[in-house]
C-alpha cells in the first residue's frame, strides 16, 4: 500500500475547498489502496514525512511567499527529511488574491533541495477558485499517488 502525505495551510473557505478536492482524489477507487495522512502544516512532523512515499502540498500565497505555516513545516522537518525521501514524488497548490510569484519560487526552491520530483504541474489558483481548479486538485493528488505506486 501507498502512503501519501497531505500537508497544507487551508484557513479560508477557498483554500479549505481545494484541500477537499486533494483528498478526494487521493481517495479515488481507481487508485486501489492508498494510505492517506492529511495534516495542518503546523502539525505535520519529520515523522511524518518519513513515513510518506509521496507529498501534495498546499499553501496560500500571503505577501507573495509561502504562508508562514507550510514555511514552519519545511523549517522544522527540512535537514532530518532531506536525504532519506529524496527521489519522491509530490505536486502542489498555492492559492492567492493577486501574485503568486513569490510562493512559486519559494515552493521550487525547498523541493528541489529536498530532492523532490515533480509528479504533476503545480495548481496555481489567483482570485475565485472554480470547478475546473477543483478537478485539478483532484487530478493532481490523484496523479501523485500513481507516481507513488
């Protein structure tokens, strides 16, 4: 069985919706079994991680970086995650009102130290979230966990 890590910063409804819509495509019965641990950036640990075979990740994108939460999570888990789940597959969401360019770079950076691959492009969501972003948070997770398999 495939374990996959949802670790995201949702505190408005928007940012809520898109992380339901990773967990239902983490969820799918196509994918067969698939262990599902979805934490609150703030909550999410080393252990975590190293019990994960794949990553989705989600953020606001708040004075155009990262939000403080997902920033908190790769500052307390980063050095001791680092070698032993390099080569993984995640993707991300990042949801802001106007500029997301920050965000972006901050989230290439951490993953490409971290060694991460990227399984599918990155949902990246400015202004009103709509049922097209929501099938692609659902797609992407989904994606994800295939790339775990």
């Amino acid at each position: 069985m495939v374990s996959i890590l949802l670790v995201h910063h949702s505190p408005s409804q928007a940012t809520a919706e898109i992380a339901e819509a990773a967990l239902s495509g983490l969820r799918m019965p196509e994918l067969g079994a698939v262990d599902v641990t979805a934490r609150p950036a703030l909550e999410a640990t080393s252990a975590d991680v190293l019990a994960a075979d794949g990553f989705v990740l989600g953020t606001t994108a708040n004075f155009g970086y990262i939000s403080g939460a997902l920033k908190h999570f790769f500052d307390t888990t980063y050095d001791e995650v680092r070698l032993p789940t390099a080569g993984r597959p995640f993707s991300y969401w990042i949801h802001g009102g106007y500029d997301t360019t920050g965000a972006e770079t901050a989230m290439t950076q951490i993953t490409t130290g971290l060694g991460w691959k990227l399984a599918f492009d990155p949902l990246i969501v400015t202004g009103e979230v709509t049922d097209d972003h929501l099938a692609s948070a659902t797609e992407l997770a989904a994606t994800v966990a295939a790339a775990a398999m």
